[in-house]
C-alpha cells in the first residue's frame, strides 16, 4: 500500500468583519437571492462572456467529497448546437408529457403552464450544460458526485442572479443525447441544462410564494425545538 502523503495546511480563512458588517452582508444577500426567479423568456440582448465564465469559476469554488471536484461545465452559445439540444430535449419532453409522466406529476407541473416546447433553449444567449463527472480514463472515481454537483449548480446560480441574469434549470430525461450532441466522454453524465441570459422585454413570471421560515427551519438550543428564531443571550 502506497503511503498517502498529506495535503500542506494553510490558515483557515477568517473574516474580519464585524457582527454588525458581517449581518448587513447577510441581509443584503438573502434581499438579492430573494428576487431570483426561474424566467423562461429570454431576449436576444447580448451577454458578457466574463460573466458566464465567472459564474462558472464561482461554481468549480464548491466543496466536494474527497476534493475530486466531480463537475464540467460546457457553455454553448453556437446556434446550431443549441438547435439540436433544443430538438433532442423536446423529443424527450414530447414522451415525458405523453407517455412517461404520472398523473400526479402532470397536475403539479399544471399551474406552473410548462410543456413540451422548448423554445428559450434557442433563445438563450448561453446554455451552461452541466455534467457529473464519473471514473473514466482521465478522471478518478468521485464521492458524493450528485451532492457536490448540486452544491456546485446552487453558487453557479447564485453568481448568475448576482451579475444581473436570468436562468432555468431544464433536465429533461433521459439526457444522454447530450453527450453526442456536444462530443463528451462516456464518463460525463448530463446533470443539468441551464439556459442563460436577459429576460425579454415584458417576460412574467408565476407569482409564487416560498416557504416561510417556520416551514423550513429548526432551532434545536437545548432547551428543546425552538422556531421562534435565535435567541440573542448576549448581556
């Protein structure tokens, strides 16, 4: 057995913010991500490279198990590649709709007006196609792929919002037709499309409502579950 040499240590990064500072970035952040939408719309409004690649080094900052980073993140902006994605998406949209759907998933999906057609997959000045990373002839096998993947999409997403765009997460299934499409290994396995851009001009969106905090959080201080929000016992 091969001795496993340990990586070097650096200094665990410390903010030096205070409280305060630290609390109104907070806030400020959770006000911005609070305005994302998924839009569906997208114009034909040109978009800054610099900013999809940033997204995407953003994105590759994700931690993952053991570190294998188990991610590609293909951007396509040639129409033609997104013809064909759009055809090939469609194709398995029109089975999904048709055929491979349960009832109870088409009555979910009903409110939202989603169908087979596809069209912002041409649209969309960018598609960033993610792809899981499995073992292959130059990759090691990962650990935990689809969680650090989907970290991984989470800040892509956020880095997006954050730059002014607008996007959508589109899985149709299955996706491997991608693979052909973009000439990618075996050992990348499609993840998600996102399309990438600015919203046309009067674009809408469904007037959803997210959880509340009582829904989606739980404080556990000791003293039993808690959901009234922190407690600042400072004195």
């Amino acid at each position: 057995m091969s001795e496993t040499v340990p990586h070097p240590r650096l200094p665990a990064p410390r903010d030096s913010r205070s409280e305060e500072e630290a609390l109104a970035a907070s806030q400020r952040f959770l006000a911005s991500m609070r305005g994302r939408r998924t839009v569906r719309d997208f114009s034909g409004e040109p978009v800054d490279p610099r900013l999809i690649e940033n997204a995407v080094l953003t994105a590759a900052t994700a931690p993952s198990g053991a570190n294998i980073q188990p991610w590609r993140f293909v951007v396509v902006s040639d129409p033609e590649l997104k013809r064909r994605i759009r055809q090939g998406a469609e194709e398995e949209e029109r089975a999904f709709y048709g055929a491979r759907a349960p009832e109870e998933w088409l009555r979910a999906l009903a409110h939202l007006e989603t169908d087979e057609h596809k069209p912002h997959l041409e649209e969309a000045p960018y598609l960033i196609v993610v792809m899981e990373v499995h073992r292959g002839p130059s990759s090691p096998k990962p650990y935990y792929a689809k969680e650090s993947v989907g970290i991984a999409v989470g800040l892509l997403l956020a880095s997006l919002h954050e730059a002014g765009l607008v996007a959508l997460t589109h899985t149709p299934s299955p996706m491997r037709f991608l693979n052909a499409i973009l000439g990618r290994p075996a050992e990348e396995k499609p993840y998600v499309v996102i399309p990438v851009g600015k919203p046309k001009a009067g674009a809408t969106v469904p007037a959803l409502t997210k959880k509340s905090r009582d829904e989606v959080l739980v404080w556990l201080d000791g003293s039993g579950e808690s959901s009234a929000g922190p407690i600042d016992r400072r004195t």
